[in-house]
C-alpha cells in the first residue's frame, strides 16, 4: 500500500519482519541508512547513527510503545523516514513523532504532506499530543527564546516548518561532549575523591545489564522516578510504571540491539537502599562515542554529592572497559543547572542544542 504525498513523493508503512530474531531486510537496511543520513544533514555529526542490527529492536512495539513507522519514496530512492510513537503510559493521549528527510528534497511539500498524514494517523488513534525532540545546530537564523527562560535555537527550516503548524517550542536541551585526555581523567579523579568524601554512608554499586536480581526493585523505583524528577518544561511526559518485567523488557531491548549498558548507583549502606544512578552506553563498535543515559538522585537523597559520585565513577569504570570509545554525549535541559553544574565541572562541553516541541491536537 502506497499513499500519495506529492506529484513525485509517495508513503510507505514499514513492514518488520515478523520472527523477533529475524535479520533486517533490505528495506529496513535502507530505512536506517536514509534515518542516519537524515539525521546527519541536521547534526553534521554521527554519534546517532545506528546500524540497521541496533535499529531494528526500536522498531517494534512494547506494551509501553505502540511504534508505526513510514518511508518515503521519489522514483525508486527512499528518501526519508517517518515514526509515530504512542505512550502506554499516558493511556495513548501522548505520542512523538519524528519526519526525517534527505537534506536533498526539502523544500518541496513533502514534509507538510507527510506531517498531515501523521496527525491523521495519530488523531484516529487517540492521540491528542504530539512531541517532537530536533537539533537545530547554530545558525546564522534569528533566535528563538525556549519558555522556560533557558536557552534558545535558531528559527531554521525545521523550527519555521514546526510553527507554521501549530507546535509549540517548550524547552531546549544543551547536547554535550566529554573527550578523554590524561587532564581529563586526572581531575575525574580528583572530583571522584571529593565526591566520596562527602557521600558518608553511601557506597557505590554497579552492574552492566541485565540487572541482577537483587538490584530490580531499586533500579524500578529510580526509573520511575526519572520520569517525573526530571524538568517537564510545558512537555506533561506520562509518569512511568515501572515493574520487574518492564526492567526485563528495557534490558533484553538492548541486548538485542547490541548495546553495553553499565548502571553505577549508590546505595545507603544502612539500609541498601538504592538512591542514585547514572547509565553508560555502547554499542558494538568499540571506537564509537559512548551515551550516557538516565542520571537521577533521588530528591530525598540531594545534598550528599551523590550525583557527582555515581557520574564520576562510572565514568572512570567505562574507561577501564571501553578505553578505545574516545568521549561521552549526553542531553540535558538547559534549565537543570544541578546537572549541568556537575557536567561541566566533570569536562562536558556544549556542541549543539536540541528543541522539544509540542502540538495540542484536541
Ligand atoms: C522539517 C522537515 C520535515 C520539513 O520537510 P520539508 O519537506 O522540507 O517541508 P515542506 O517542503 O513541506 O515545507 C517547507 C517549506 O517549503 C515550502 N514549499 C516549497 N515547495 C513546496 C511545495 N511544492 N508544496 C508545499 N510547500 C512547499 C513550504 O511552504 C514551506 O515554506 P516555509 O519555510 O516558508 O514555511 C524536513 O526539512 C526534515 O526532515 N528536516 C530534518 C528533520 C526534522 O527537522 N524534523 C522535524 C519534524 S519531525
């Protein structure tokens, strides 16, 4: 089935393979070539890319996401992707969606058709708001200021695309890089032994996934945390649920993408509670930048450094393991200056800005 977008542009709904251990066929080979393109027209970078191995988990719907996902075609060449993620956790009233298009065929009609196609899609199933997370590298573009009073990206195609239909810009994000050097890991040291310092009580556990046993309660309660701890802006992201088989779920996700996670916690030696947590990631290419995912204190434990503990000494294990993946990236609200604060003095540097946008559908 084929939906006409423009005279030359037509959309396709992905089909995935149907066995879970199934390899990529050629359409979801072209499919992750033509997101990662995509994505680099945008970024210039290519942290984000993602083989199609590593992709195609992502693809699949969980009982948390119900994912569809479209391509684009012009002639015989795929020239741009399309998701619609809808949040199990919002009773499927939130969804985000993402249109990524080869720089080459921009400025045609073909976003604005493929934009009303999947707010068809997503008003027919429930949804009544839309989210989107985008880059918009520096530019020689007039600014536009985020809401929250923090930070701001350029009016760019995508931003001027976005407002011309309706979304609304609520909080820009700081993208930031962490490069190793021996200054680098000397002064991760230094701030790794202040931070120990102060932390009395506490100890710091860690494991790689999947999560031992013991660690599944604790690890629950923190992710659920994440999601309503973290600053929302004007966002309303679902409160999460998280139980012992979704632990299960997030962990063989990224097994079966490939993908190192070691999670670094610290835990209240009085009562092995669990209090704090930071995620590092890699996937199979050991040269590749890594991720740093979730990082959280739980608010009862602020106070005790423990973000600083669990950032620095996860960082110092994942050189010991990873010592050829040269720096980190991680994503944070330009207005969670804790984080940033932490961040920076550890030696993340600002690379670009990400806008995360949002349309009322009702
Ligand atoms: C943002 C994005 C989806 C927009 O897609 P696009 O195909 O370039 O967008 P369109 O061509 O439909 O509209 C862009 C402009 O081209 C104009 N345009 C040019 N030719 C057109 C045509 N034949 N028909 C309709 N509009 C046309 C539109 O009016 C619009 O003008 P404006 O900038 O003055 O508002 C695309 O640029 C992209 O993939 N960017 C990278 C990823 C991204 O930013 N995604 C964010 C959305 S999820």
């Amino acid at each position: 089935m084929s939906i006409r977008l423009t005279d030359t542009a037509t959309l396709h709904p992905l089909v995935l393979p149907a066995r879970a251990d199934a390899v990529p066929t050629a359409t979801i080979r072209a499919y992750a070539d033509v997101r990662n393109r995509s994505v680099r027209d945008v970024t210039g970078r290519s942290e984000e890319d993602l083989s199609a191995e590593a992709l195609l988990p992502l693809l699949r719907s969980s009982p948390e996401l119900t994912r569809t996902q479209w391509y684009v075609m012009v002639a015989d060449e795929m020239v741009g992707v399309a998701v619609l993620n809808i949040m199990a956790d919002s009773s499927g009233t939130t969804a985000t969606t993402v249109i990524s298009l080869l720089r080459s065929v921009w400025g045609r009609g073909i976003g604005s058709a493929v934009l009303e196609h999947i707010e068809h899609a997503a008003r027919d199933a429930g949804v009544t708001r839309l989210l989107v997370w985008v880059e918009h590298p520096a530019s020689d573009d007039a600014s536009l200021p985020s809401p929250t009073g923090f930070g701001e990206i350029p009016r760019d195609h995508h931003a001027r695309f976005l407002l011309r239909y309706g979304f609304t810009l609520e909080q820009v994000e700081r993208v930031s890089m962490f490069t190793w050097s021996d200054a680098v890991t000397a002064s991760l040291l230094e701030a790794h032994d202040r931070a120990a310092a102060a932390a009395t009580g506490y100890r710091v556990v860690q494991w790689t996934l999947p999560t031992p046993t013991e660690h599944v309660p604790g690890y629950a309660w923190m992710k659920e945390h994440m999601s309503t701890d973290v600053p929302g802006a004007g966002l309303g992201m679902p409160t999460e649920k998280w139980d012992a088989e979704r632990i299960a779920r997030h962990d063989e996700r990224y097994a079966q993408r490939g993908i190192a996670v070691l999670v670094t916690a610290a835990q209240r030696i009085e009562t092995g509670e669990l209090c704090a947590y930071n995620e590092l990631a890699i996937g199979s290419d050991p040269t590749s930048v890594s991720h740093q995912e979730d990082t959280l204190v739980l608010a009862s434990h602020r106070g005790h450094r423990l973000g600083l503990l669990v950032k620095t000494a996860g960082l110092l294990s994942w050189r010991e393991h990873h010592p050829d993946s040269p720096g980190v990236i991680t994503y944070n609200a330009e207005e969670n200056r804790p984080m940033l604060d932490i961040n920076e003095a550890i030696g993340f540097a600002p690379i670009s800005y990400e806008g995360a946008w949002k349309k009322d559908l009702t």
